[in-house]
C-alpha cells in the first residue's frame, strides 16, 4: 500500500476547481495507493534523481507523478489540462 502525496502546485491546482471535477480528480489519484502503476499510467522519463515519471490521464486533465518504491510514495507533482501539463 503507497501513500499519495500532492504537491503545493498540485493542489492549489485542485483548489481551482469546482467541487465535482477535484472530487473525481482525487478518487482516480486515491487508486494510486493499491496500484501506483496502473494500465492507463504512461512511463514519460525520470527525473534529477533517477526517479520514474509517469503521466496518468484524468478526462481532460493529466496528473504527473512519481513513484519512491523504497518510501512507499507516489508523489503527485502537477495536475492540469492536456496542453499545459507539460509546460514548466
């Protein structure tokens, strides 16, 4: 079992949102805790740290996260719509 963790840029992201789209956003990103590489989750690269990244979609929205086997975390770093997800 993993932890999800959001991230500041993440949730107030989430905050932005009406109550219906956040709260189906955080049921899909509750998932990750059984299963942090779900079917639908696409590899995308790894970070600084050697870290895998991954792309879950979410309707329009995409979250981007990562995955800390040895701490049992999924540490999600940015949620938002297709086109932007990527931006930094």
């Amino acid at each position: 079992m993993y932890q999800v963790h959001t991230s500041q840029k993440a949730e107030q992201f989430l905050n932005k949102l009406d109550n219906h789209i956040r709260k189906r956003i955080e049921e899909r990103l509750k998932r990750l805790s059984q299963n942090p590489i779900p079917a639908d989750a696409k590899f995308i690269g790894r970070d600084e740290q050697n870290q895998k990244l991954f792309r879950y979609r979410i309707g329009n929205f995409r979250a981007l996260y990562k995955v800390k086997d040895t701490e049992k975390i999924v540490l999600v770093a940015k949620i938002d719509k297709r086109p932007r997800v990527y931006d930094q």
